[in-house]
C-alpha cells in the first residue's frame, strides 16, 4: 500500500515557530554565552552586527533544549535557579545553584552524550560555568549533561581556571582597539560556514572587513 505524507502539519509548526521567532537587535555586551565564540563574531556583536537569523529547524532544537533543561530544574527544585550574575561586566545566568555551587544544566542528544561520556565537558560550557563560579566566588563549578531521549544525567565538576580572565581580557583589548579581526575559530565546527553565525565576514581579509564594516556603519 502507498504511504502519502501530508506536510501541512510540519509546515504550520515551521511557519509558527518562525512567527515566535524574536530577532533581536544585539545588544552590544558580551554574556557567559559568548565567551566560547571566535573574537570576530564577539566583535561583531559589540558592534551590533546582525548574526545569520536561526531557521525553523535550528529554533526547534533550541526550545526541545529549553524543555529538556527546565524539566530537569523543575525536578532538582533548587532554592535558587536561573540567578543573574556578574563578573568583570559579563553577565550569566545560572541554571541553579545547590550549596552554593553553579550547575550549568545542558540538553544534547543521545549520541552527543556517548561522545561526553568519553571526552568530558565541552570547552565552550566550561567557560559558561566557569564564569558563574567566578562571579559568586566559589572554586568550582558542575556541568550536568541530560541524554534527551531518557533524561539521563551526567555531571561533571571542574576547578575554576584562568581561562575566562584570558578571553575577557582579549575581548576588552580589541575594544579598545575598536576593529573587527579576521575570523580564527575557536573550535572547528565554527569555521563550517552552515555552522558559522557571521558566514559573509568569515573568509575576508582584514581591508575587505574594514571596508564592509564602514559601509554598514554610514
């Protein structure tokens, strides 16, 4: 027997969640979200460059995240959750914070969690938590991995480095400099330009981002 797939149903979610889509003007400031991104694309961002907007696909992947992760602080009930903080004027928000240490709460897929299982935090989260550790001086910081599939947890505890001071003090160097470098990736899926959330300044040159940039700002 012939299978018909009728697409309405995926198509009004797609146009529904593109609707709820909120493109927001950057607001210019770093977060604890940004400290793992490559300096071109936090520049951008301070000069409130527009990043490529997020399609269906993409917006959906990030609300089936914000259930999985909300699911799992509704059931930690920790007396204090998503609590806005500071360091060094980055601001972050933590998941939940039990005994006084930040957990950082990430949603992945099953299979990125075998791979998590193997290779431990990912960097870009470390510096997330590492940030809020820092900000309500503590030493250490735990990262909880959940397997959306089955809501599997893995939680990893790390002691607060120097890394977040190094990147913080890179970015505030290239604000006083007060240009857009030349796009190096931190990590290597964001030198992919499907991956990439600035792909039209990723190969340029230093003259040719200067001179796209001065077109922008006139």
């Amino acid at each position: 027997m012939e299978r018909k797939v009728n697409p309405q149903i995926q198509e009004a979610i797609d146009k529904r969640v593109l609707e709820l889509r909120e493109d927001r003007e950057p607001s210019g400031r770093i977060s604890a979200g940004r400290l793992g991104q490559p300096l071109q694309w936090q520049m951008l961002h301070y000069f409130k460059v527009p990043a490529k907007p997020f399609d269906a696909y993409t917006l959906r992947k990030f609300q089936r995240g914000k259930d999985v992760e909300d699911r799992i602080v509704e059931w930690l009930n920790p007396v204090k959750k998503q609590e806005e903080v500071k360091y060094r004027d980055v601001i972050g928000y933590v998941d939940a914070i039990i005994d006084g240490i930040p957990i950082e709460i990430k949603s992945v897929t099953n299979m990125a969690f075998k791979y998590i299982q193997k290779e431990g935090s990912k960097r870009s989260h470390k510096l997330q938590a590492e940030l809020y550790a820092k900000a309500l001086g503590v030493d250490k910081y735990q990262i909880a991995y959940v397997a959306s599939d089955d809501y599997r947890v893995l939680t990893f505890e790390e002691k607060v480095g120097d890394e977040v001071d190094k990147i913080i003090d890179r970015y505030e160097k290239q604000v006083e400099k007060g240009f857009i470098p030349i796009f190096e990736a931190e990590e290597p899926w964001q030198a992919k330009a499907d991956y990439n959330n600035y792909p039209e300044w990723m190969k340029l040159t230093q003259e040719e981002i200067n001179e796209k940039f001065k077109k922008l700002t006139k």
